[in-house]
C-alpha cells in the first residue's frame, strides 16, 4: 500500500513512527509536529480569550495566576529535592572514597 495517507512510503514500513527508520525524524514526522504545535498554540489562546463575562473571566485570571505560583513552587521544591539527593549521594561518595581499603 505505498503512497497511503498514514505516511509508510518511503520509510521501511515503519507506519506513522515517520522517517526512514521510524524514529520520527522524517519531513512528515515534522509537519505532523508543527501542526499538533499550531494547534495547540491556538487552543491556547482561545482559552485566554474572554468568555463573554468578566466575573467569570476575573476568576479565571485569579485562578491561572494562583496555579502558575503553585507550579513555580512545586518546580522549586523538586529541584530542591534533586539538589538534596545528589549532595547525598556525593557525600556518601566521597566518605567511600575516604574509608580505608582492607586487604583481606
């Protein structure tokens, strides 16, 4: 079935994975990114267009802005975290490294 809609010509069979090898890197690969990007784009900003009510549209507001500060903590907190677990696990390192090797 080559030359079908699914984009398998040209690239070993591999279905919609796209590219010569299926790994998606091929040009239809690409214009399928940049089309779900796009449309995402302008899901994005209809959402951001007013609905026709501003109580509603101040709530809104209010509520993207309360969740945009509560993912910029959590996003804070986790980098605390992987701070906190590599310093742990480069102190446990290098108290290995400092304990005396016995030769048995």
């Amino acid at each position: 079935m080559c030359g079908d809609s699914q984009g398998r010509q040209g690239n070993g069979g591999k279905g919609q994975a796209g590219g010569k090898y299926g790994y998606g890197y091929g040009r239809r690969a690409k214009e399928r990114r940049e089309a779900q990007q796009r449309k995402q784009a302008a899901a994005g900003e209809a959402s951001r267009a007013g609905s026709g009510s501003t109580v509603f549209d101040e709530y809104r507001a209010e509520a993207m802005r309360r969740l945009d500060k509560e993912q910029a903590e959590f996003t804070a907190f986790m980098e605390r975290q992987r701070q906190s677990r590599e310093r742990a696990d480069f102190e446990r390192f290098m108290a290995e490294k400092k304990a005396p090797i016995i030769d048995i």
